[in-house]
C-alpha cells in the first residue's frame, strides 16, 4: 500500500493554470506541466481503504490504489500496466472526466481526496512520452467487425476487439477520426495530439481507420449526390461483409430553444461554433464559419459544453460574455441533503469562467429579439425557481421583471436529445426504447441480430468514462457472440449506475 500516513503529511495538490492573459491568446492546454516531484505525494495521499469506494464511483473500475501505490513506490511502468488494464485512454479520461472516482473517495468525506485524477494522466503522460503505450497482437479469430463512430466508445471497442483477434474498421464520416474527442472539445482542453497519439498505437494493433466514409443511403448523407471525396456505404453492406456491426454514433441531436426569434442570424447550436474553432486550429479552415471577434455574446447552458463555448469565444475575441443556466446557482460545499459517496452536487468552474464573463442563474430565456437585417440584437428570459410537479421538476417563472441582455451571437448548449435516426439506424431496423436512444439488451445487441450499441447512441448523452466503459463492455459482448466466450472485460452492463 502508499504511505499509511500520506494523507496527514501532504495536502492535496493539482496543476496550475498559465497566466490567463497568455493562455487566452492561444489554443494550447490551459494547465503547466505538473511537477514530477509532486506526483509521488499525492499518490501517498491515497488510504488504501478496505473498502475503496473510488472503484464503484468510477464507471470503468480503475484500481485505483493500486496505481496509486505503484507511483508512491517509484514503478511508473507497473503502475501504467495496471491503469492500462481497465482504461483505454486515460490521457483522455485524466482531462476531461469530472473524476466521479474523487466524488467517492473515503478520504474525501473529511478532507479533500486524493488527486485521482492528476495521479492518473501523468501515469499515461509518462507512459506515452517513454514509448511504453501497449501494443498487443492477437492470433486471428477470422471474424470480421464493423464499427461506426469514432468517439470514444466507438474507439474503445475497436481498440478491445482488436485485442481479440478481431479484424475491425471503424467507419467515420467526418475528416478526421476521433469523434467529439476531436471536433467538440476544444484545443485548449485537450490537444489533438493527445488523440493522434493514441490513435497510431490502434493503427498499429492492427485497427483500420477509414474517414469520409457515411453509412447509410447516399439520399439522407447528401441529398442530390454525394460530397467531393466522401464515400457512401448503404447499411446493408455491412450486415453482408462483417460478422457484427458495433453503432457508436453518439447523441448528436441538439436540443432546440422553442422561443420566438429562434431563426434569426447569428443563433447557433454550440456544435456549430465548437467543431469550426477545431478545424481552424487543425488549418481545416483559415476561418471559423461562427466566431465571437468583437461580439456580445450569450450562451444558453451552463455545462461543459457551455463552459467549452466560453472557453472559445474568450480566444476569438468576444467583446462581453454570459452565460445563462436556468438552475439555481449551486453551494460552494456538499449540502446534507448529498451525502458522501455520491456525487457532489456543488458549483463547479471550468479555467474558462477563469478568463472573464458573467454566469447568470435561475433564468429561462423567452424571445430572442432581432434588428432590422434579421440579425439577434438581444436576449430576453424570465426569473425562474425549479418546482416539483407530479414528482418532476418544473420551472416556474417567480414574478420579477424580466432581463435582456445586448447579444450579437447566442450560442444553444443545451444538450443532446439522443443519435440520428435516419440512416444506419433507421436502415437497419433498429428499434428505438422510449427515450429515443437504440435500445439494447443485456448485452448491447439491438433488435437486429448481430447489431450492438454503445456509448451515447444507447445510453444518451453521458460522461467520456462511460462511453469508453460502454465500449470496453460492448466489446466484450460482440466477442463472446462472435466465439461463445471472452477474455474481455466487461466493466458493466447497459443503464448501471455508479456511485458518482
């Protein structure tokens, strides 16, 4: 075990942000490198509990004191072995996962807890820097696997079918493999680098990549005719070529703003303004098709997502930034009312609300209101307080006079409402389960034998550690199809619940 008594001797400690008034100058990750000396501390800060609760918040089950008392013992290479053997990407995880495993840390319930996630991405940092990535070969099984999407859960599973033996191609539409790990999360938050990086290990393995290539009818890819350079493969084909098809195709259905204005110039969805910003930073594009330069800009949503359109528009150049949440502002500790070891319901800063702009809590936007070139000059919303009505929550307006705020650009991060229907899904017959994501069984097959899911596409929008667990678990569940047992790990099932 770590040191017993490292939590009494070391505080817990995490990187530090570069100086705001550089960093919103470019697009390179926001955190300087974190001392080397400082990680085998924060390692020893890790109890070794009985019963370590840190495996159950984590959906992936990382063995946490495990690494942890590797690191503290100076075996960086054992340590990244055993991180290895329940995360695929960890350099991913150790960035943009909110740590559910640090929300359940016993040390957590009266001091902080332990770094879990810093602890975990200087393990693969060091482990991808000294060329020790696992590649792992396997003899043939002859089987051959589809798999369409190239997020996180969609690589996840290819990469661990791979390791079966399995010959598998992962199908992706865009430019460029990687998903939302690519096109939705900002530069500054994770460089692609970090992505490429991982993806020449799969290459490697013996996984085959292949952009610009839709599945489903030409009609719905591109009505008319196909895209310059894109490939066009019907559904069909793929029941007839592979053994087992794996749909990892997210929840890319943005939610909407139903509001009078809704079409006017310059109202984006936040995927719009994200994926742009990606491509001028990959040279895609010499300019962003939705930029903030000069701009009052409003963000409808205070997630992640939202945070990453602040994060954004601070570098574009916005002239003033809000950002709007109908929730009440959360408390700054855990209420009683949110015990240990569940997940922190507390307020929570992105290094983006760092860097300037103004959230405001507790309003529900009404009207977007436009100028005469029926361009958004403003936005209009009510005061609201959440209520429970039926057993759900409800939000009702509380009376005040309303609020409008001066915007040029209003960006929808308002979430996802599950995958696209039309195309693969709908080509296949796969049924949908009453939230509108595919629906699936006990072992992530769909309604059509030999059709799993996984990821966002079955279980809706969630954290990058569930997709890549998913996809660990989908793995395992095509593997045993395709040869009637596995040696995959399958870290759950689909609809579990951890404790975070």
């Amino acid at each position: 075990m770590a040191d017993p008594r490292g939590f009494l001797h070391y505080a817990r400690r995490g990187p530090v942000r570069r100086p705001v008034e550089l960093r919103i100058h470019d697009w390179n990750e926001v955190y300087e490198p974190f001392p080397k000396e400082e990680l085998r501390d924060q390692a020893a800060r890790c109890m070794d509990c009985g019963i370590p609760f840190c495996h159950e918040g984590c959906p992936l089950g990382n063995l946490v004191p495990e690494w942890n008392d590797l690191v503290w013992r100076g075996r960086l290479a054992d340590a990244s072995q055993r991180l290895h053997a329940t995360n695929n990407f960890p350099e991913v995880t150790g960035r943009l996962c909110p740590a559910p495993c640090e929300g359940s840390c016993v040390l957590g319930i009266g001091d902080d807890p332990v770094s879990i996630k810093q602890v975990e991405l200087e393990i693969a940092e060091w482990a991808g820097g000294e060329g020790l990535l696992p590649v792992t070969p396997s003899p043939a099984t002859g089987k051959r696997v589809a798999v369409v999407g190239s997020g996180p859960a969609g690589l996840a599973a290819a990469q661990q079918l791979t390791r079966a033996g399995h010959e598998v191609v992962v199908y992706e539409r865009a430019e460029r493999v990687g998903g939302l790990l690519r096109y939705g999360v900002p530069e500054f938050k994770l460089e692609k680098s970090v992505v490429d990086r991982r993806l020449a290990q799969m290459v490697a393995e013996g996984t085959e990549l292949r952009t610009r290539t839709h599945v489903g009818s030409s009609e719905l890819c591109f009505p008319g005719s196909a895209a310059p350079g894109h490939v066009v493969v019907p559904a069909e084909q793929l029941l007839d070529e592979f053994d087992a098809v794996v749909l990892a195709i997210g929840a890319t259905r943005p939610r909407d703003l139903a509001v009078p204005g809704r079409r006017l110039g310059g109202v984006h969805f936040a995927m719009e303004h994200l994926k742009g910003a990606n491509l001028v930073c990959e040279s895609a594009l010499r300019a962003p098709p939705v930029t903030a330069a000069g701009k009052d800009v409003v963000i409808v949503g205070g997630g992640d997502t939202g945070a990453d359109c602040l994060g954004t528009v601070h570098r574009q150049g916005a002239r003033s930034v809000r950002q709007l949440e109908i929730l009440a502002e959360p408390p700054a500790t855990r209420p009683q009312g949110n015990p240990w070891p569940t997940w922190p319901l507390v307020l929570r800063s992105a290094a983006a609300h760092e860097e300037g702009g103004e959230r405001l809590y507790s309003l529900a936007t009404t009207e977007l209101v436009g100028d005469a070139a029926g361009n958004v000059r403003a936005l209009r919303a009510e005061r609201v307080a959440q209520v429970l009505e039926g057993g759900r929550p409800a939000f009702r307006p509380v009376g005040e006079d309303p609020v409008e705020i001066e915007c040029q650009l209003v960006l929808l991060a308002l979430g996802f409402s599950g995958p696209e229907r039309e195309g693969v899904v709908e080509e296949l017959g796969c049924a949908l389960d009453a939230r509108g994501n595919v629906a699936v069984d006990s072992a992530f097959m769909t309604s059509v034998d030999g059709v799993f899911a996984c990821g966002d596409a079955a279980r809706g929008q969630s954290l990058v550690v569930w997709a890549i667990a998913e996809g660990r678990s989908a793995a395992a569940a095509v593997d045993r199809y395709l040869v009637g047992s596995t040696d995959l790990p399958a870290p759950l099932r689909p609809g579990a619940v951890a404790l975070g």
